[in-house]
C-alpha cells in the first residue's frame, strides 16, 4: 500500500464538560468570551496506510482572508479546561490504542486526550506519528482583548507534511462557534425622586453586569426633560484643550494628516474643531475628514477606506497664530452608529511658507478611549500615547449633561475606580464644578458597553429616573415669601 494523507473524519463543539455542542459544519451561537470549550477533532486514514505529520490547529474569522494558527495569545486561544488531561492520543478502532489501516469502527467521542498546555509544543503543533487515525480534544477559550463579541470563528487543521489543511471531502466538516454579543445591562442605584436639596453637584449611582464578566464603560445623561433633547447642540466625543501639554507639527508638504480616534453615539456629525495653531510664514488649507477605524481603539487606531465626509476648507486667515479652537463644518452630515468607532482627521496641505500647523496635544497623561494618529504622505502612524485636544459635534439636539467614563471626569467606582470598571460594582457619577446643576426637577439615565474590540457597541439605556435641586438661595427666598 502507499502513503496517503489523512482526511477530517469529523468534527465536535463540546461544553467544558464534554456536553456536545455543535458537529459537522454545524454553527454553536451564544458562547461568552469568559466561557472554556473543548474543540474535538477525529483524523482517519481510510483504511491506507498513514503519512507521518504534524498538525496544527488554526482559526479565522468568518469573512477574513486566511487561517491563523491557535496559540495561547490569539483571539481564540488555548486555555487550560480543568477537564481535560494530557495523555495519549486516542488511536486505532474505537481508541483501542493499536495503530492499525483498519475501517474506523464509527466516531464515539469519548477519547481522554487533552490538548493541554504541557502536551502541545510552542506552536500547538499535534504529532499523529503513523497512527491510522485518532482523536485529539483541546480546551479553547477567547483572549478577552481580541477576542470579539457577536463574531462566527471557524477552524481548519493542517496537516505540515502535507502542507494543507485535511479535506472535508469525504464525511467530515470543520464546526464553527459564534460568540455571544449580548450588552451589559444597568441598575440605578440612586432612588427615583431623591431630593438633593441645595447639593449643585450631585453624584448618581449605578451597576452595570456584563454577561461575560468584561469590563464595563458608562454613558450618563442628565437633563431637564425626559426625552434628553434640550440642548442645541452636542458634543458627540472630545477632548478639552484644557489638557493640552504637547504640540504635533506638520508642514502640509506631503498632505499631511492628523487623527483622533472616537465612539460614535448614533448621531448626525455636522461640525469637529481642533485646537490648532499656523506659523507665521504658513499658508494653505486645512480640511477635516471622517474614516471609519481600524486597528485597536487606545492603541492603534488609524483610518482605513474612503474618507466617509469632508468638512469645507479652512486657509491661513482662519488660523491664528496662538493656539485656539477653530472648527470645520460637513456640508453633509454623516450618521454615526452608536458604539463604533472612528477617526476624525484634519489635512493639512501648504502652499507656501517654511513653518508649520501645529495640533495641541496631551502626551504626558493622555485619557481619552482612542489615540491619536498622523500621516506625513508615507502611510499612517499611530500614537498609543497621545491624544489630540478636539471636539465633533452635532447639530441634533442632546441632552445637558453627556458624558462617558475614560474620557470625562467624574466617574468613580469601589473597588476598581479605573475605567473601564469591573462588572457587577458599584460606579458613580458626580456633576463636575463648572457645570453646577440650578433649582429644576432632573432626568437621568445610563447605557454600557463592553469596550474590547470588536465589541464596542452600546446596549439600551435604562429607563429614566429624576431628582430635584433647590439651592439654598432659593430655599430661602421661598422661607421668606412663605412667611409674608
């Protein structure tokens, strides 16, 4: 007989208790990124004899170009089960141990193999030797970085000597897993109707539970009206320029470009500004573009595609030569989708003149959720510590107070106070100096989002709650009157 490659007799999904999950192509939907479960594979040989081999088991997702190899670091990795042991792989009729080029007697799944963390090489490399056929069971899970929320994962296993991945023309499929894309959800603590009295800047309580136990980030609105809309304008994401520290000069030479990185909110862009300032011998234009992100928002976010709006040109004479906010209009809005992310740049083309624009920036304490980017006409660059001082409003109407946990003051939590908070603890909210509440009855209410990549989606907002504020000047003169 000759030397045959092996064929994918079959495949399984189990729970972390070997439950069954999904077979055969078939897809298991609804798994958490904090979940284990065991990925199950039968190799056979069809009766030939076998081809020595390595095989490796790789992943994608469904929709990308090519196939990865699984690794203790990647989107879907190898975890330790707790349920599986390392030990012999199954090999010959029904696991009976002898390597034989016999008909495989029919796919029981009850081997004891266990791809666990000391059996598999560096590179999770399975050696079958020249075993007629076998089983192997390794123990997966999700990087909670890069593994994505809402996204189908399919596998392949290739076989090194052959240098392909096993046939699925014969009775075997590779089966496929989908993770769940479910949102946190959010209690208000604070009770409904809580009198704060002369207290101008309240602090409200919330607890957001995100199902895979990820961190959680907050969005709270207040305002005077239950349908959040009092306000002309609103800022869908910034950073003030009261953090600015550094400045990133380009000269225009090259079309340059400048970047930030940001989480739309569903609404309509109509203007950004950026704090900015021209050289004194500077002339040209400056032109603000939206993309749509790539990369890992905070770390290495850059624009990818064509540019989604184009603002109208700014030159020279809009420009000062201090630094000032000097802002962009879209003459046609675009329609963010809330919870995905984006890029606002500016680009910077001079005509004449030797100096430069110069961005304001902070590098020494950078919060805001995305980072900044630039291009110099080679291609882009992203900055993991710096963060440009800007602003991209709407025009639509917004409510008074609108802010988000990691890129606005105020947000607190016990035990862990760093955004993006631990799920299932207790946060607040405290109303910032500078925006002190006035005698009114308030709405309020809060959303959450996973912010690991891929996930980045808000989920609903909780239903409203209201408070009051009376200030003590108005206490009194209420006193007063009442006393008439």
């Amino acid at each position: 007989m000759g030397s045959y490659y092996a064929r994918l007799a079959g495949t399984r999904i189990c729970d972390s208790s070997r439950a069954v999950l999904a077979a055969d192509d078939t897809d298991y939907s609804g798994i958490r990124k904090n979940e284990t479960f065991i990925y199950a594979v039968q190799i056979g040989y069809n009766g030939k004899d076998s081809v020595a081999s390595t095989y490796q088991l790789m992943f994608r997702k469904v929709g990308d170009a090519e196939f990865v190899n699984v690794t203790d670091t990647t989107a879907v990795c190898y975890v330790t089960s707790g349920t599986l042991v390392d030990g012999t792989l199954i090999t010959g009729p029904e696991g009976s141990g002898t390597a034989r080029c016999t008909a495989q007697a029919g796919e029981t799944w009850d081997g004891t193999e266990g791809m666990e963390v000391e059996s598999r090489s560096l590179t999770g490399s399975i050696n079958l030797g020249s075993d007629c056929y076998g089983e192997f069971q390794v123990a997966l899970g999700f990087d909670p970085t890069l593994g994505l929320e809402g996204t189908q994962y399919e596998f392949q296993v290739w076989g090194v000597a052959a240098n392909l991945a096993l046939s699925m023309d014969n009775d075997g499929a590779y089966a496929k897993i989908t993770t769940a894309s479910d949102q946190p959800s959010v209690v208000l603590n604070t009770a409904d109707e809580t009198a704060f009295g002369a207290d101008t800047t309240p602090t409200l309580e919330f607890t957001g539970t995100d199902a895979s136990g990820s961190p959680v980030r907050y969005n709270i609105q207040i305002d005077t009206v239950d349908t959040f809309d009092s306000q002309a304008d609103t800022v869908i994401a910034s950073y003030s320029e009261s953090n600015y520290d550094a400045n990133m000069s380009l000269s225009g030479d090259g079309g340059d470009y400048g970047g930030q990185s940001f989480s739309g909110d569903g609404l309509d862009i109509t203007s950004c500004k950026f704090y900015i300032l021209r050289g004194a011998d500077w002339e040209g234009s400056l032109q603000a573009e939206l993309y749509d992100h790539s990369g890992v928002m905070g770390t290495s976010s850059l624009p990818t595609g064509s540019a989604l709006a184009t603002s109208t040109a700014k030159t020279q004479a809009d420009v000062g030569e201090s630094f000032g906010l000097v802002e962009f209009t879209f003459g046609t809005p675009y329609t963010t989708v809330a919870g995905s992310n984006y890029v606002i740049t500016l680009k910077v083309t001079r005509s004449a003149g030797t100096s430069n624009i110069s961005f304001g920036s902070d590098t020494s304490s950078s919060t805001h959720p995305g980072n900044a980017c630039y291009n110099t006409g080679v291609g882009w660059n992203a900055y993991d510590t710096r963060d440009l001082c800007f602003y991209v409003i709407s025009d639509t109407n917004g409510p008074l107070i609108n802010k988000t946990s990691g890129s606005d003051a105020g947000f607190a939590g016990t035990p862990d106070n760093t955004d993006p908070f631990a799920s299932a603890q207790l946060v607040s909210y405290t109303v910032q100096v500078g925006e002190e509440l006035v005698t009114d009855t308030y709405y309020w209410r809060v959303r959450g989002m996973d912010p690991a990549p891929g996930s980045g989606v808000y989920g609903a907002f909780t239903a409203s709650k209201w408070f009051t504020i009376a200030t003590v000047h108005d206490i009194a003169g209420l006193d007063f009157f009442g006393a008439v």
